[in-house]
C-alpha cells in the first residue's frame, strides 16, 4: 500500500485507524498476559513431579525425548489447559500461581484449545498408547472447564478430573515418554502420587471459596467446609506417600525409604499450617508456599534420582545428546 493510499484511509476513516492502531498497541500486553496465564513456573516447579516420577520407574531412558515430551506436557497440555480454565474462570481474585490475574482476551481461548491440541499431534511421535493417554487428558480437562460440562462445579467430578488428568495420567506420561511400559509398580505409583497431589487440591480451594460459589461452583472446599478439607488432606496424603513409596521401594529400595521419611516430616509440618487456616483470601500466601513447599521439594528428589539412576550428569549425561 502507497504512502498516498495510507493518508487517504486515515483522512477518510480516522476512527477505524485509531482503533486498529490501540489494538496494535495492546497486543504484545495481551500475549504477556496470556503467557502469565500460562502459568510455567507453577507447571515446571509444582506440577512436574507426577512425569518425573514416570521417568524414574520406566527401568529405561529414552533421555531426549522424555524431556521434549516433558516440554509437550507441561506448557502444551498443562498450559494450554490452565489457560483455558482461566477463561471461564474470569478470576479476579488470587488462583493457584497468580495472585492477580490479568484480564483475558476471547482469542486466548482458541489459543489455549490449539495448544493442547498441538500437543496431542506431537504425542503421536511417541506411539498410540502414549498419545491416548495425552488424548484422555486433554477431554478431562476440557470436561472439568467448559461450561457444557463444568465438572469443576461438583465436589466430586472436579477431584475425579484432577487425579486423572494432572496426577496419574501425568506418571504414565512420563514413564512411556522414557520409553518404559505400563506395568503394576508403576500403576501403583501413579496411584499414590495422584492421592499426595489430591490432598493438596481442595486446600488450594479455601481461599476463593466465595468467588467459587458466585460462578455457582460447588467445589470441594465450599460443600464440604474446612474441616473436612483437613481431614481429606491428612488421609489422602498419608495414603498416597505409603503407595507411593511401596512402588518406588520394589525397583529403588533406598530412595523409597528417604522419600517416605521427607514425606512423613511434610506431613507433620503441612497439617501444622491447615489447622490455622481460617479459609481467608489474605492466606493466599501461606496456601502458595505451603503447596511450593511440598511440591518443589518432591520435583527436586526425582530430578536427583533420575540424574542418578540414569546417569544424566557426565560424559554419559545429557550433553551427549547435544554434542
């Protein structure tokens, strides 16, 4: 387009130009806010655990593909699907990983849709089995966000959802990404690490339980109360470690035992900061550091293991991969 054609649409419609002009403007602020939305820091940090943890029960190590895929999981599918909770959510509030969450734009909402669905097309370099189990994800939480279905809305469908979705479909990801094969041991993992992961979901919960309830979501926390938000906790926690360790005992005897150890101790110090809370959205701070704190440590025992276990660190490490 000429110089000349240019002033002539600007003298002839100075307002459509204006309004295009703002909107250029805007746009690199919208993709910071959709990627803020994204929330990787909470994917990588909190949220890596179950893959990692399939990782070190696969008995095998396909080390280059599991971390791509570790990249398709946790920002393609997580991403993606955190994203697009976001979207119906309309939070104004604090939520898990972001204490002030910026507006969303309609595009966002294609976008994050197109992100998960990237993800299960690159999955299907990895095989079938895997790229099924990415696929059940996927509807789980399309299911648990969209208002078609809304299982976030029920106590009980919205724990079904996040067990599956985000805890055990999450370690078998991460074992077939290494390249191992879904057996009982690491069924029996995946069970335990989706309990330990549930217990921490409805406390999450506590603080925008009035915010829940004027979207008309019946979520765990809001129909059941904060005591039994406790009670889920201690329970769900105390089991989930005991499985948890057993598998990882049948295949790594000592790791199991320090991993059961810290789990106990997490225990102790996690039910301590519940019983104070009070279900207040000024103890945003104390659920995000309370969850960080059971999470990140969890996430940084399993990079251990596996580095050690599968020789990550060394010239037989992960630099031969790239050199």
């Amino acid at each position: 387009m000429s110089s000349q054609t240019k002033r002539a649409k600007l003298t002839r419609y100075p307002r459509l130009c204006l309004y295009q002009a703002e909107i250029n403007k805007r746009i690199p602020v919208q993709l910071i806010n959709f990627i803020l939305h994204l929330r990787l820091h909470y994917q990588f940090l909190l949220l890596s655990g179950g893959f990692l943890l399939g990782g070190l029960m696969a008995n095998e190590m396909n080390t280059l593909q599991f971390w791509l895929q570790f990249l398709n999981v946790h920002v393609l599918l997580f991403g993606g699907a955190t994203a697009f909770n976001s979207w119906w959510d309309k939070d104004e509030g604090p939520i898990g990983g972001l204490k002030n969450p910026p507006e969303m734009r309609p595009w966002m909402r294609t976008a994050s849709l197109g992100m998960m669905f990237l993800g299960l097309i690159w999955a299907f370099t990895v095989g079938w089995i895997y790229s099924l189990v990415y696929l059940i994800s996927l509807i789980l939480f399309w299911l648990y966000s969209t208002p078609a279905a809304r299982w976030k809305g029920d106590p009980i469908l919205s724990l079904f959802a996040i067990a599956f979705s985000t805890g055990f479909n999450s370690v078998l990801l991460g074992a077939l990404a290494a390249g191992g094969a879904i057996d009982f041991i690491l069924l029996l993992s995946a069970t335990g690490a989706s309990l330990v992961l549930l217990s921490l979901y409805p406390v999450s919960q506590i603080f925008q339980t009035e915010e829940d309830l004027r979207r008309n979501d019946r979520t765990f926390a809001a129909v059941f109360g904060l005591q039994k938000v406790r009670t889920f906790f201690a329970v769900s926690f105390i089991t989930g470690a005991v499985l948890l360790c057993s598998a990882v005992y049948l295949i790594y005897p000592i790791p199991a035992l320090i991993l059961l150890g810290a789990a106990m101790i997490s225990w102790i110090i996690l039910m301590k900061i519940i019983l104070k809370l009070k279900g207040a959205k000024d103890e945003y701070d104390a659920v995000m550091k309370m969850k960080f704190l059971a999470s990140f440590s969890f996430v940084v025992f399993l990079i251990a293991a596996n580095a050690i276990r599968y020789e990550w660190i060394g010239q037989t490490g992960l630099l031969k991969y790239f050199i």
